[in-house]
C-alpha cells in the first residue's frame, strides 16, 4: 500500500516567500519548484533536492512548528552545519540518537528542521 513520502508541508507566515527562498535555495542549496497555478494564487513556495520535497504553505494564523519537524537525511551532516552557521544561523548539535550525527536548526519563519546522517 506505501509507497514512498512524497513532500512534507510546514507552514509560513504570509509575505515570508523571499525570506524562505533566501533560505532554502540560497542556503541549503534546493530549487524551487514552480506551483501549480491555482495553488500558486495562494502563496508560499515549493522546493525539491533529489528526493527531498518541502512545501511551505501560507498560514494567516502562522505559528512555527517547534517541536514537529522534518527528518532530512543529508551526506557530510557537518558540512551542512557549517553552510548553516556561517550564513547566520543556529545549529543545535545533538549525539542522542544512536548510529547517527544529527543536528537541529530553524528556518528564517521559525520551523524546525533535523538533519542527519547515518554513521555506519
């Protein structure tokens, strides 16, 4: 029945697309993923790098996911905490989790976002 996960969704509150686009290609380096045009009418943006699939939806009662987040796989974790933080940001760096090297950051709206790598 599963197949595979196809995006997650976050929510963004409204007029934060340049800073999200700022963030999510400018930074971490994925593309944006033109919308269709009826979703578009709506605001936000999508974004996409291999298999990963982000969508930032407009919420006019924004309030940013602290604790729910998504999971992102990465190859050389360290390398992204590196991009992060000497664009500005704060990375959390977290050894609970066996078998791999993880850490925590923000996106510039507020959501939290994992990123990991498995160590064996």
């Amino acid at each position: 029945m599963l197949e595979t996960l196809d995006h997650v969704q976050l929510a963004a509150p409204p007029g934060s697309e340049d800073a999200l686009r700022a963030y999510y290609v400018g930074v971490l380096g994925m593309t944006e993923t033109p919308k269709p045009p009826v979703l578009a009418a709506r605001g936000g943006c999508w974004f996409e790098a291999g298999d990963v699939r982000l969508h930032l939806g407009i919420e006019e009662d924004f309030r940013p996911a602290r604790k729910a987040h998504p999971g992102i796989r990465v190859r050389d974790v360290e390398a992204v905490a590196t991009r992060l933080e000497a664009a500005g940001h704060e990375v959390v760096r977290d050894d609970t989790l066996p078998g791999h090297r993880r850490f925590h950051t923000t996106d510039p709206v507020g959501n939290r976002l994992e990123f990991l790598e498995p160590t064996g």
